[in-house]
C-alpha cells in the first residue's frame, strides 16, 4: 500500500499531525479509536467520508514510521 496516496501533513492543518487527505482525522486520532477497541466497519460507520484503502493507508503509514525507527533495549530492573 502506498500510503503517500492518502496520508498528507500540512503545518497548516491539524498542527501538522499526519492525517487523511481531504480530511482533519490524523493518522493518530484513528489508531486511538482502533486501540480504544473500535472495529474496522465502526470507524467507517461513523465516518462515512473515509473508506477501507484510508485505514490501510493509516496502517501502512504506522508500519512505515515504526520500521525507520532506532530501538535500544531498556534493561529489566528485578
């Protein structure tokens, strides 16, 4: 999924949050509702404007961000 396609970032708009083309729904707003226990089909219920190639759009956005990152283990305190 090319996610660029759909995902847009405009200092301007959402305080420059990553979000939906076309829309003020961040990429952020819409894993919260997912992490929150929203399914799929109610996300898009509630926001008609939205359709199933955004969410993946919005996955593939994390999955990219999350890949580019650096992680150093933290050490286990017993």
């Amino acid at each position: 999924m090319n996610w660029k396609a759909r995902i847009e970032s405009d200092p301007a708009i959402c305080g420059g949050r990553p979000r939906v083309k076309g829309t003020r729904l961040t990429v952020e707003f819409l894993l919260g509702l997912l992490a929150a226990g929203w399914s799929e089909a109610q996300v898009l219920d509630n926001y008609p404007h939205l359709c199933d190639e955004d969410l993946r759009a919005v996955f593939a956005f994390a999955q990219a961000m999350i890949e580019e990152e650096k992680y150093r283990p933290i050490p286990h305190v017993a």
